[in-house]
C-alpha cells in the first residue's frame, strides 16, 4: 500500500543543515493501523508529511498505493493527496465562519460532483463521526473533542484509502481522547483505511496493530 525506500530529508538554512530522516525505509500494508512514536525533534512531523506528499524527499522514493511518485508538480500531488489521503491534525484546522456541513464539505470542492452529492457525503461522514445532529453549528459552538470528529468527517469524506493523523489526542482530554481512538479504529476495521497516526501517547499507539519508532532520523528496529 505505501512503501518508503531509503528515503533522506534535509532541511537547509543559511548556516545550518540538518539532516531530518536519514536512510527511511518502510513497508507499510493495506488496511494497518500503525503508530508513529519518538521524542520532540526526532523526524515523525517529517515522516508523516514525505508519506503525504507535503514534504519532498531529498533521496529515495516513494510509492502510494503502490505507484511511484515520479512526479512532484504541484498539481500532480494535489490530485493523489484529494484522492487517496484524509488529513487530520491536533489543532483541528477548522474554518470558524463555516458550518460544520461547509467545513466537511471543502475536499470535495475539488472533484467534479454537484452540490446535492457533497452534501450527501458530508452527512453521511458526520453520521458516522456521531455529529449528525450538529450539521449547521459552527466550530466555536462545539468541544474539542467534537470539533476534532468534524476533523475527521472532514478527512473521510472523500473516501480516502489512506488516513494520516498527526496527535489526533492531543489536545483533548482522556475521554475525548478514547472517543476519537474509537473512531480511528472503527473505520480502520469496518472501511479497510490504513491509518498511519504520530502521537507521544504509549497508552494510545498500543492500541494500534504496529508502533514504529524513530530517533534522531532513523528507524529503530
């Protein structure tokens, strides 16, 4: 399904170099669910963000459904990313002015589909996130732990195969926490997506089928 093949990154400034992954590679199967594990500054965010396409590699290559990406133009890697990837982040990234249905809505605006089927699909994403009721509430009107389920129905509501989830938790409390776990696990289970989630949180990636740990760039076997 994914696969990551001694791929480098480095980020360079005026002074500084700095060597972020170093020699990644990664096999990652259809329908896992695997947790991305290491401290501060070790390279997850950067692993997570080469896997979905918003970051080059420096070296290596990378395959998304097992197709390599040969190219990396903007509007290449923005078709596969609306296609095949849900995006989820810790701070929500929800539009306040927008409704919750809008805000659910937005991936879809970049397919060609009418306006009565984007509806359609966004509530059927926000009935199985449990938030069918809060269609026209606005995000400021909502709890964390709602406001990241609207996140989610965001990032499913185009169907992807691939869902990437970077601390989903963390910055909800331990109940909210376990609710959006669940989630996770569910469309892991019932719809067959391969989910690939960085967190800091032991107790959380052993609820995942595999924990893969980095430190300092590299993958510790």
């Amino acid at each position: 399904m994914i696969r990551i093949e001694n791929t480098n990154k480095t980020y360079q400034t005026e002074n500084i170099e700095t060597l972020a992954l170093r020699d990644i590679t990664m096999h990652i199967k259809k329908g896992e669910f695997i947790s991305i594990m290491g401290p501060s500054g070790c390279g997850k965010s950067t692993l997570m963000n080469v896997i979905g396409l918003l970051d080059k590699p420096c070296s290596g290559d990378i395959y998304i459904d097992d197709q390599k990406i040969e190219s990396y133009r903007d509007k290449d890697i923005a078709h596969i990313r609306n296609q095949k990837i849900g995006f989820i982040f810790q701070n929500f990234h929800l539009i306040n002015d927008l409704s919750v249905r809008d805000n659910v809505e937005l991936p879809l605006l970049y397919r060609k589909m009418s306006s009565k089927e984007r509806k359609r699909l966004a509530l059927e994403a926000l009935d199985k996130v449990g938030l069918g009721s809060r269609v026209d509430h606005y995000p400021t009107q909502l709890s964390g732990g709602q406001q990241q389920r609207v996140a989610i129905a965001r990032a499913i509501v185009g169907k992807p195969k691939i869902l990437l989830a970077d601390e989903p938790t963390g910055n909800l409390d331990s109940a909210m926490g376990d609710e959006v776990m669940g989630i996770l696990a569910d469309l892991n289970k019932n719809d067959d997506t391969t989910i690939i989630m960085v967190t800091h949180d032991e107790e959380k990636a052993r609820r995942t089928g595999r924990i893969v740990r980095i430190f300092d760039g590299q993958l510790l076997h």
